[in-house]
C-alpha cells in the first residue's frame, strides 16, 4: 500500500511539474502579441539584412567579381537564408526567450506600453536603431576588431 502512495505522489508531483513549466495558452498568446507589437520580425530581418551587407562589405569576392550575375545570385541566396533564419528565430526562440524573462503581468504591463503613442514609437524605431547599431559594428568596429585580431594572431605565431 505504501509503495501505490508514493508511486501515485511521485507521479502526481511530476505531472504538476511538467505542465507548470510549460507556458500556458493565455501566456503563449500574450507572447505573440508582443512579439508583434514590438516588431520583433523586422528587427531581426533588418539585422540579419546588415549581418549579410557586412559580409558582402569585407568579403573579398566583391572587388574580384568575375561572373557579376553568380556573385549577385549568392549574396541573393544569403540573403533568402537569413530570412529563414529570421522566421525560426522569431516563431521557435524568441517565445521560449520571453517567457524566461517575462511573468505573465509583465507581459500585460508590457503589451498595455506597446499600445501607447510612446510604446508604438519604440516599436517604429527600434528596428531602426538597432540596424544602425549593427551597421556601425560592422562596418566600423568589425574591420578594426578584425584588423587587431589578426596583428595579434601573427604577433603569436611568430613567438
């Protein structure tokens, strides 16, 4: 008898547990709210965007480009890839991120701020605020951080 009890209380408690941790249907569509209301997909497909620019900035095909129509046909490629990434990072991470770091008030407060003229402004510019911050990095800070690294490395292999 005593082992059905706790067989029946390590089962129980298991239960609770595994269906407390998951996000409940009224979270998970607060989350998608916000997600929206924040824009999350351009700001990403912006970001991603600059990520593929700055690629085709340092990379060194770009300057010995003998096939115009291939190179442009690869760096549209990159770009169709980073648009897919943008869509799983959106749809499968950015929820499992939110609900890490939001409760489910938050997420009310939150959502009532992206309603309001400030929230909405935050919405309209952050995207464009975080791709001049990515554009900077990486074509002003990236070059640098790069030039620096590979000084280093050959200050080593040569020790």
């Amino acid at each position: 008898m005593a082992f059905h009890i706790k067989t029946l209380l390590a089962l129980s408690l298991m239960f609770v547990s595994f269906f407390s941790l998951g996000q409940s249907p009224s979270k998970r569509a607060k989350i998608k709210t916000l997600i929206e209301l924040e824009n999350e997909d351009q700001v990403i497909q912006k970001v991603m965007a600059n990520f593929v620019q700055g690629f085709k900035a340092e990379s060194k095909l770009t300057n010995n480009v003998r096939d115009k129509a291939r190179y442009d046909a690869y760096i549209s490629s990159l770009l169709t890839d980073a648009t897919a990434s943008a869509k799983r990072i959106v749809e499968k991470e950015l929820p499992i991120i939110y609900d890490k770091y939001y409760t489910e008030e938050d997420l009310v407060e939150l959502i009532k701020f992206r309603r309001s003229p400030l929230g909405r402004k935050v919405s309209q510019t952050l995207p464009l605020i975080q791709a001049d911050i990515t554009r900077v990095m990486l074509t002003t800070e990236y070059p640098q951080l790069k030039e620096k690294l590979e000084k280093k490395i050959a200050e080593y292999q040569s020790n």
